[in-house]
C-alpha cells in the first residue's frame, strides 16, 4: 500500500469513528450601530456540561466514563448538527440586529430568507452525498 493510500485510510477510520459530543455556533451582523451576536451551544448526550471541565470529567466514575467515550454524534450527524444550529444562530443573529435597530426589517427579512434558502440547500447536499463531503 503507497502512502497517499494509507493517508486515505487512515483518515477513513478515524473518521468512523470520530464521536462529537459538542457544536458551537457564533454569529454576529454588522449594522449601522455597532454588532449583533448570537451564539448557540448543542452538546449531544454528554455527561460533561459547559459549566465544567476536565476536573469533572475526571472526576466521574469508570463506568460514565465508559459511556462517554461511547457516545457522541458521528461525523456525519455533526455535519448536520452544525448545520441546524448554525442556521439558528444566523436567524438569531438577525433577529436581535433588528430588533437592536443595526439593520431594516427589510434588509432582516431578506437576510433570513436566503439564510433559510442556503441552509436548506447545503442541508439537501449533505443528506444526498451521504454526508462524506
């Protein structure tokens, strides 16, 4: 087997097995006042919360942590986690640009609805290639 093919495969099995416990999603829109953010954190069937670290994680019993390492999303699944919770935080982002008066309800309308329509699309591609891209 030369290199470049063992590289593949290499890269193949990690990522069958590669489990993602967390995504995180930020935005922000520039306007005429200043910034709007919004952020967005999904973590997935995880014993570990944001509040903690690796003391606690540490800190759980052999079994939890048995089952943390078995759980998590596939490659795959993140993908399409990443892609839900980014076009949540993109509408979310809008919405309090909006509301904090940076850019028109025109201007937010059209935003969320190519977001929408993009999100939409990326989404299809995803789902029909299987989710190897």
């Amino acid at each position: 087997m030369d290199k470049k093919e063992a590289v593949k495969k290499a890269i193949e099995n990690v990522k069958a097995h590669l489990r993602i416990t967390k995504v995180v999603c930020t935005r922000s829109v520039k306007g005429r006042y200043g910034d709007s953010y919004a952020g967005f954190s999904a973590a997935w069937d995880t014993i570990q919360d944001d509040a903690g670290g690796s003391a606690d994680l540490a800190e759980t019993q052999a079994e939890d942590q048995d089952r943390a390492n078995h759980q998590g999303m596939t490659l795959r699944e993140s993908k399409i986690a990443a892609l839900i919770l980014g076009m949540q935080a993109d509408v979310a982002a809008h919405d309090h640009a909006v509301a904090g008066g940076n850019i028109t309800s025109a201007q937010h309308d059209e935003a969320v609805k190519t977001i929408r329509h993009n999100y939409s699309r990326l989404m299809a591609d995803l789902i029909g290639d299987g989710g190897n891209g």
